[in-house]
C-alpha cells in the first residue's frame, strides 16, 4: 500500500492533515466537538462574497419573516402555505427558522 499512511494516533493524523493544508496556502481550523455548528451552503459559491460582504448568513424561507417568540406559529404556517406551497410541513420550517435564529 504505498503512499498510505497509517497514523498511531488521531492527534498524528490530524496534525499530519493540518500541515499539508497550510503546505497548500489553505487556512484551516479545528472545530470544538462538543459544540453544535450549521453547515451553510452558498448554492456552489454563489452566495459567498454577498454573506461575506454584508456579513450575514441565510438559509433560505426569505418570505419568512424573522420568527421572534411573539411570533404566532399560525401566522407563519399560513405564510408557508401561501409562499411555499410544496412544504408538506410547515411545522419543520418554522422549527428550522427558530433553531437557526436561537442558536
């Protein structure tokens, strides 16, 4: 098996990892595990400079207004219906939106 590297530790092989990526210019970090972290796509970059130059971050539900604790679900389920017709759940949507803005 040449040119595969079997590490004794995790740290190793972590480390190993790290110092390639910076060989390659790439910045890298590592994540705290005991947090919880959102994956945020950018629609394969689209997105990217507009959420890094306004400094925001989205996940989509745009006709949704921010989902505050006064809020009423009812208000939001009838704007899911209406703006988003193909949403079997709406209860998921507004679950994801609250998550999102609480965390």
């Amino acid at each position: 098996m040449s040119g595969i590297s079997v590490f004794e530790t995790e740290d190793q092989a972590v480390e190993t990892i790290l110092s390639y990526l910076n060989s390659l210019g790439l910045q890298s970090s590592i994540v705290d595990t005991k947090k919880r972290y959102w994956f945020v796509r950018t629609e394969s970059g689209k997105y990217y400079d507009e959420f890094i130059m306004d400094e925001f971050i989205a996940i989509g539900w745009n006709e949704i207004p921010c989902v505050s604790n006064t809020f009423k679900e009812e208000e939001a389920t009838a704007l899911i219906e209406r703006h988003y017709p193909e949403v079997a759940h709406p209860m998921r949507v507004i679950n994801q939106i609250r998550r999102f803005v609480k965390k």
